[in-house]
C-alpha cells in the first residue's frame, strides 16, 4: 500500500512525539510492506512565529493533498497569560477540523491491565473498561458567535440538527460493531441546544433497535466515569462536554500520555493524543510518546484498513509495558526507577 502522511508537529512536545510516531509508522511500513512517505507542515504558535498564521494556506492545502495527518499539540502559555490576545495558537486546530470537515472525534479509552496501578482509581473499578467517545467536533460554542465589551463576554452555543444527525450515525455504527450500547450524554434539563440533541439521537436510535440507549446529562456522566467507568460502551456527546470528559476519562487509562484519537468526517483523516503542548517538559525528554504511537495505530485501522498493522503497534505497547517499561506519568511506586524512561527511549523499545 502507497500512503502520502502529512506530519504537523505543532508546539511544545508535540515535535518529540510525532517523532516517535512517525518512526513508528516507518518501522510497519519496513515490515509490513508499504511505501509510506512524508510532508511536514505548520500549524499553531509555531506557525504565528513563522507566517503570522496560526494556520497558513500552505498547512491546509497540504493537509486536503495527503491520505492522512499526524498532529501532535498546539498552545503556548504566552498565550494563556494574556487573554486579550487576538491570534491564538488553537485556532490552528478548529480551523483544520473545520476545513477539513472532521465533524467526529474519537477517543478511545484503551486500557492496559499493566497500568491499572499507574491510575489514581481502583485497579477493581477500573478492569475490564473499554469506552468509545464520539466527541462532535465543529459545533458547539467552539464556533458560535463570540462577542465582548468591557464587562460582558458571549460564546454562542449553537447545534443544527444535520451536525447532531450525522455523528450520532457514526456513533451508532460503531456501537453496533462494539458491545451495542450507546450512551449520549447532554444537559437537556438546562440547554435547548441539549433538547435538539436529544431529539435527534431519540430520532436517530430508532435506526438502530439492536443498540441499547441511555441519555444522561453531562453532570451525571462526570461522576458516573469514576464511579463506575464499565457501564459505558460508546459515549456520544458535544463538543466541550466531550473536551472535558474525555480529560477525566484518560485518569482511568492512568494518564492524558496514553489517549490517542482520530478525527474524521468529509476527507483527510486527523490523527492526535488528546494531551496539548505541555510546555512546561517541552524539550527535556520526559513526555510520554505512547498517545502519538497509539493515533498511528488508529489511522492504520481507520484510515487504511490496517488492522493487523495497527494490532502489532497494541502489542508492541502491551509488550514494552509488561517488561515494566514505563515514562514518568505511568510509573508508580512499584516501578524499578532503572526502568523509567524518557520519550526517546521509550519510543526505541517500543
Ligand atoms: N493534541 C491536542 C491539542 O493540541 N489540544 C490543544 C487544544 O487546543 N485543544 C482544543 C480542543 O481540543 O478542543
């Protein structure tokens, strides 16, 4: 197979762990027999350094040219610390998802049995847990209609039923082919947008009588993940509400270093972690490469219909992690501290 990859590393650590997955992806297509080749782009404050441009034409151009993307991060606390400022290094990110119509993100909460202790839960609450998130990517306050004076600010929080309809579908397909049950998770007792939503999943459920249905609102669902994570099997929900729960929910895979995702909709599929750009270990060695090798393994299964490539990048972790490998954010107090590695390191044994 011939695939043309295009690389936005973007800030902070995402150089260091886009480098691992890249390699990662070289070392399948070595064994595997495909020709994978390469093109790097700019996205994010790296690109506001660069061009003036969070995301140049150049970045999006290439981005709609290549079979698939591999992103690592986006953000800068120099914007964090001054809210006033009008280019951000995000927009970057919701503009490629716009652009390229990426409409669903998928988050899965993978779940290594070595790791059980890295997570500050209950190894017993937390076996057995294998969660989908469907996180609707190119509505929601994200995009509505933001305003500002001295003492008022507003983000319009906005859904129209077609954007609703079709990543309830996708949700609902992966549902069917996972353990069919699909639990849309909304604010219907507050939000109209929650209302719509609700009524379009309800529409949409009757598609599927072979998937069980639970709506919960988003409150709810929060504790619900950290008392009882196993209830869930697909989780279908807006874009923040998804944003924030799937951050909790990398607390059951042990750490926000080991939750990859896929973004997909019209074209070119996105593949990221979900973790941003963490400044503060940028550049020291120390970030956990495992999430970027993890989104390679969903672009193979996705994207190209690898699936037995992709399995190979599961048991390589599996593997690596069994040996008792581990990056700082996964070790635990039984780690053999000769056995913590940095991103380098653990990128090579992988
Ligand atoms: N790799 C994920 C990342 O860079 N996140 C930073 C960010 O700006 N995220 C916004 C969002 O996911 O909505």
């Amino acid at each position: 197979m011939k695939k043309h990859i295009l690389v936005i590393s973007g800030d902070g650590i995402g150089a260091e762990v886009t480098t691992w997955g890249k390699a990662v992806l070289e070392q399948i297509g070595k064994t595997y027999g495909h020709e994978f080749t390469f093109d790097e782009a700019l996205m994010g404050h790296e690109a506001i350094e660069a061009t003036g441009s969070p995301l140049p034409d150049e970045t999006l151009e290439k981005a709609k040219a290549s079979d698939a993307i591999l992103f690592g991060a986006v953000g800068h606390a120099k914007y964090d610390n001054d809210p006033s400022a009008k280019v951000r290094p995000e927009q970057g990110l919701l503009g490629i998802r716009k652009g390229l119509g990426l409409y669903a993100n998928l988050r899965p909460i993978m779940l290594f049995d070595e790791l059980l202790n890295a997570s500050s839960l209950k190894p017993e609450i937390l076996k057995g847990t294998n969660i989908l998130f469907f996180r609707e990517l190119t509505g929601d306050v994200y995009f509505g209609e933001k305003k500002r004076s001295a003492d008022t600010a507003s983000d319009l929080m906005i859904y129209h039923r077609y954007e609703v309809e079709r990543i309830a579908i996708k949700a609902y397909e992966a549902a069917r082919l996972r353990g069919k049950r699909l639990c849309s998770v909304d604010k219907a007792n507050v939000l109209e947008t929650s209302r719509l939503w609700r009524e379009v999943v309800q529409e949409v459920a009757k598609r599927y009588p072979d998937v069980e249905t639970e709506h919960m609102f988003v409150d709810n669902a929060a504790m619900q993940l950290v008392k009882n994570p196993k209830k869930f099997d697909v989780v279908l929900t807006a874009n923040l509400f998804g944003d924030i729960l799937t951050d909790e929910a990398s607390q059951i895979a042990g750490s926000m270093g080991m939750l990859a995702s896929a973004s997909i909709g019209d074209g070119t599929g996105f593949f990221e972690p979900i973790h941003g750009s963490a400044h503060d270990i940028a550049g020291q060695d120390k970030a956990n490469p495992l999430a970027s090798i993890l989104s390679v393994a969903l672009m193979l299964e996705i994207s190209f219909g690898l699936s037995e490539e992709a399995k190979s990048i599961k048991d390589a972790i599996d593997k690596t992690l069994k040996e008792g490998y581990r990056t700082g954010d996964i070790a635990d107090s039984n780690t053999d501290k000769s056995k913590i590695l940095g991103t380098t390191a653990m990128g090579k044994k992988v």
